[in-house]
C-alpha cells in the first residue's frame, strides 16, 4: 500500500470510529520533515481527541491500525492518541490514551483485552513529538496545528530528546544509524537551539563536531538515505557516543 493511501484510509475510519469526538490528525517525524525512507522510517501519527474515548472505540480504532500497519512500510506505524486538553495546556511527561508501534504487535494480537486496559499512561516522548508537530508538522485532518497545540517548554523538549539517547553506548551497536544521527540533532538543539530531523542533524553534525567522527556521520547519513546497514567500528562509534553524551551534557 502507498503511504498517501494508508493515510487517507487511516483519516477515513478514524472520523467513522469517533465522529464529532475527533480534534485532528496529525503527521510528524521524517514523513513531514521530507527524509522519509521506506525501508528504516516509521510514519509517525498523533490523533488528537477532545474527550474519553471507549474500550469498543479503542478496539475498533487498533484493529484498523494493525491492518494498515500489515500493510505500511517495513518500520509500520507509530500512533499516540491523546486528549486536547494536554495538548493545549501542556503536562510533562504527557498523558495518552492509546499507542501503537510494532514493538507491541504481538501483545496487541496475544491479549487484546489487556492491551487495550493497559496501554495508556504518560510518555515522554511526547513533548519531542508535540514540538516536531508545531515546527513541522503536517495536518492530515481537522484543526490547524496552532489552534490545538500550546507552548512546550524548552527544557521538557530538551528532557525528552536527551533521554532518547541516554543509553546510547548500549544500543550503538545494534541500531548505529538511529543513534549516530539522532545524537546530532540532540547536540544540534542543545548548541543552536534546532528543531531537525535525523538527516538534518547528521548534516549539521557533519559541519559541527569534531573530525574524527566525520567518517562515522557521513557513513550512518549515507546508510540512512538507502538501503544499506552501516558497516560498525564498534570502539569509534563507542567513543563518538561518549564523546556526544559528555558534548550534550550527559555524565556518565
């Protein structure tokens, strides 16, 4: 299935599923801030509603996102369903409702009932995507982005970001282009006050940190923008990540 076609359907049954009740839908991530690739990027979804949503809505609306997901690029979907309330008058870390990712596949498809009982709380990755929504968003449906989101806190965006990486040197290895660029745009923020996708932050880290560690960049942006795995140095990338972390203000 097409992305422009996965979101149009997935526009279509979330206003049959909560009718009036829906806010707006809204696309953030590198599918909006145009470095999307098919095979190493999620798309990243927030469905805004003004109130309660039932457990039969909450069923209904994850049976339709496990069957676009089915059918979404090799990463799938990413979803956060939260109220307007938080995102207008902002709480930290911030309330939701539902979430879906493929890392909760197979709870959602073992026990549903669980799932859709348990799989709401607070996350702190909202306020990164609440900020990347205002900066760059992209209004799939309903409200426009500066009527339903409200100011978020420099230092809860900054929080949020930072704890994305805070383990880095123990998921280098594994995920080496997710965590090489995404140290970038963090030190990016943290120096120059930048809102940047991965890509970007890979370039800015490229024109911005030192020497040593220009290969790795250029090799993890490369690798990024096709489809290729990034052959590892494992002691430099373990470096670089120590390197960063102490640049950003994380101790060890």
């Amino acid at each position: 299935m097409e992305s422009q076609e996965l979101l149009d359907k997935l526009v279509e049954y979330s206003c049959r599923i909560f009718e009036n009740n829906l806010v707006g839908i809204y696309l953030h991530g590198s599918m909006a801030m145009g470095c999307f690739n098919a095979m190493k990027s999620d798309i990243d979804i927030l469905v805004v509603v003004e109130n309660v949503i039932t457990d039969l809505q909450k069923k209904i609306f994850m049976d339709i996102i496990v069957a676009l997901n089915d059918n979404a690029p090799a990463k799938g979907i990413e979803m956060s369903l939260v109220r307007s309330e938080y995102c207008k008058n902002f709480v930290y870390p911030t309330p939701f409702d539902l979430h879906f990712s493929t890392m909760r596949l197979n709870w959602y498809k073992s026990d549903y009932k669980d799932y859709i009982e348990k799989m709401n709380g607070t996350d702190h990755d909202l306020a990164a995507h609440f900020v990347i929504t205002k900066n760059r968003g992209i209004v799939l449906y309903g409200k426009a982005i500066s009527d339903v989101f409200g100011e978020i806190p420099a230092e809860t965006y900054f929080d949020s970001i930072k704890s994305d990486i805070s383990d880095s040197q123990d998921e280098v290895i594994d995920n080496p282009i997710y965590i090489i660029l995404n140290l970038c745009r963090v030190l990016a923020y943290e120096k120059d006050k930048l809102v940047l996708s991965k890509k970007e932050g890979g370039e800015w880290g490229i024109k911005n940190i030192d020497g040593i560690y220009q290969g790795l960049i250029k090799e993890a942006l490369a690798c990024y923008s096709s489809d290729q795995d990034m052959i590892l140095n494992h002691s430099l990338a373990l470096e670089y990540c120590k390197y960063m972390k102490n640049k950003i203000g994380l101790r060890e």
